[in-house]
C-alpha cells in the first residue's frame, strides 16, 4: 500500500492534483482542507496517502496530516459512506470541527455539507461516537471543551444565532461557572454585542 507520497506537484484541479514522484506522475483526490495548503505548481510537496483498491481502480486520497487521513478512514469504516462522501464531509468539516460536532452530537452541522442527509448524519454520529469526538474534540486551537451542560447548552444557542465557535469559547469565559442556560444566554449575548 503507498502510504505517503514525496515529489513535485504538476497539477492542481480540485479535488484532483498530480505529484511527479521521480518521474512517475501519481493522480489523487485530496479534500479542499489539503487542497488549499497545496504550494504553487512546480513546488516540492510530500502528502500521507490512503490507497483503495477496487476491481476496477486503484485510488489515491492524500491528505496533509495524520489526523485528516486518520478522520478519512475512521469514515469510510461506516456502511454507506465511501471515498467520495467521506472527501466531502472533510471538505465541508475541518477534522476538530467534526469531532465537535461528534461530541456535541450536532447533526445539524453535518447536514450543512453536501451529500450529507439526516439519516447519514444520525449514521455518523452513532458510529464515530467515542472513537473521534473524544479524541479529538479538544484539539480545535484555543478552545477548551464546556465545563458543564449549561454551558454546552448556551454555546450552541450562540452558533444557532451565527456566532462563530472563537465568538462563542470567548463569551463563555466571561460567564459567572454556575450560570443557567436563560441567565447565561443573555450574559453572553451582551458580552458579545459590546
């Protein structure tokens, strides 16, 4: 199996890029996350890879860290989720967001990104319960996970109204530890607006 590939990349076409590994011209599909972290044509790249093999192709996914192509093959252990949708869910989520929203349970956030639908999203939450949200919840920059169920309760209230998770995580801080959701909700709404 190749699990990682060194070289030049020759072609950028999302979600498909070429890397010239000496010579030998290597297609993969990579999710927009990597894409975006991709250097200029003709620059040295080096990505992790995940190879499927089907009777008819041999894939190539590359992604640009372990815990990307750990999340990709965490998604594609679940029935009805393949290469393609998996890509998809990683493009749409970064690996700390969907790990959120695992722990939080949050299918809302799932059915935002495309080919994703309600019974897909319940099927992601039930199968990656415990094997990504715990691990890797906490690794989302700057943010801690909420002391308690009041305030897990008022973060999502704020990303309802359309605050952003650094929005949110800031507002909490200023919250009094032992605040109600109602109480807490208005604290950190006015917190916010100033």
């Amino acid at each position: 199996m190749i699990g990682k590939l060194s070289g030049t990349l020759l072609e950028k076409s999302p979600p498909q890029i070429v890397i010239d590994c000496h010579g030998v011209g290597y297609e993969l599909e990579v999710p927009m996350s990597t894409f975006y972290g991709l250097p200029a044509l003709g620059a040295p790249v080096a990505l992790l890879a995940h190879q499927v093999v089907r009777e008819d192709a041999h894939l190539l996914y590359g992604f640009a860290t372990a815990v990307e192509r750990q999340a990709f093959r965490q998604l594609i252990k679940i029935a009805g989720i393949g290469p393609r949708l998996a890509l998809s869910i990683l493009s749409g989520l970064s690996v700390a967001e969907l790990a959120q929203a695992v722990t939080a349970q949050d299918g809302a956030r799932l059915i935002k990104v495309p080919g994703v639908g309600k019974k897909t999203a319940d099927r992601l939450l039930l199968e990656l319960k415990g094997k990504l949200g715990a691990d890797l919840g906490p690794l989302v920059p700057g943010r801690t996970p909420p002391a308690s169920a009041a305030q897990t309760d008022i973060e999502q209230a704020l990303l309802a109204l359309g605050y952003n998770e650094r929005e949110a995580a800031a507002a909490l801080k200023a919250l009094p530890p032992e605040v109600g959701v109602s109480e807490g909700i208005k604290l950190a709404l006015k917190a916010l607006a100033r």
